[in-house]
C-alpha cells in the first residue's frame, strides 16, 4: 500500500560538508521509483510515497546516495503520523513563541540517555525530554550557544540520530500533508 513518506538525512550540506545537490537528487529518487518526492530546504528533509515498507526504502535511499553521489549518510524514515504525533506530544509548547529554540532529535535502534550528566550542563532555562524514539531539546538561549547541545553525543546514545527545529519539522509536516 502507498503511503507518504518523510525522510531526514543526517549532515547533509551543512557547513560546507555532505554535498548533495536536492534537485537532482529528487531526480535520481524519482527514477529509483519514489514517487511525488519533494524537498524542504537543502539540508536533507525530503517528502515521498513509495509502497515499499521503511527497510526498504531506507536501503534504496542510501544505495542511491552511494551509488549516484557518492556520500554515506544515515537516513531516516518517519511516516506522517509520527511526524504529526511527536509534534503533537512537544512538552515544550513556550518553544512556539520560538520555535528555533526547540529541536525534535529522532532516534533509532537502542538509546540510552544519561540524562543526569546531561542535566548538569543544563542552564538558563535549558531542558530536555526523551519520549519514546523522539528526544526534544529546548535552549531558550540558541542552539548554538547551548552546552547540552554542543555535548549531546556524549550523553544520548542511539543508532541513527538527526535533528530538526519544531520550525522545521511543521515546515515538513504541511509539505508532507500537501
């Protein structure tokens, strides 16, 4: 059965790293069999059906990104119910006021959190949530100036982990809902 699909890819033109040109590799998707794909900004966020099941795609995604690219990647498939559902269960609704200041973090495989080590790098206003597969980051202050951020590999373990701004994955929800 097709179903609309959300991929994330991790470390995707970024800071001048992880070239990968979106338009054509919508192209190269498309003619991997995807269908209706779209992309949000460059940084990885793509929206395709597909009746392959997650395994699946995945595998094909990342076999055209070597293949056709030439990059190694970890990608990141969630349907537009977990999408929507993490979304839904934010434990930081004040981030709406600004929602740069909260990042949705999917994981998957096995996660450990040490949430108390990381708790201690946590200051003015800085908090976190794990919930299920989505660990939610709240730095009031920026991203860029937080601690817990900048130290997070260290205390959250998972087998594939990227993350997005609440701005960002509302962007991608209505484009996935479109």
């Amino acid at each position: 059965m097709e179903q609309t699909w959300i991929a994330l890819l991790r470390g995707v033109n970024v800071g001048g790293t992880g070239k990968l040109p979106m338009a054509d590799f919508r192209a190269a998707l498309s003619a991997a069999g995807f269908g209706n794909v779209r992309s949000y900004i460059q940084s990885g966020n793509l929206v395709f059906t597909s009746d392959q099941d997650r395994a699946t795609a995945t595998s094909l995604i990342i076999k055209v990104m070597r293949e056709q690219f030439d990059l190694e990647r970890p990608v990141l498939l969630l349907t537009v119910d977990e999408l929507r559902a993490a979304l839904a269960a934010n434990p930081f609704p004040e981030a709406g006021a600004d929602p740069k200041t909260l990042h949705l973090i999917f994981l998957t495989g096995d996660i450990s959190l040490d949430a108390n080590g990381l708790r201690a790098l946590c200051t003015q206003g800085e908090d976190f949530l794990l919930t299920g597969n989505t660990f939610y980051l709240h730095t009031p202050n920026g991203f860029g100036r937080s601690k817990p951020a900048e130290k997070l590999d260290r205390f959250l373990k998972a087998g594939a982990v990227t993350a997005r701004n609440l701005n960002s994955c509302m962007k991608i929800l209505a484009l996935a809902e479109s």
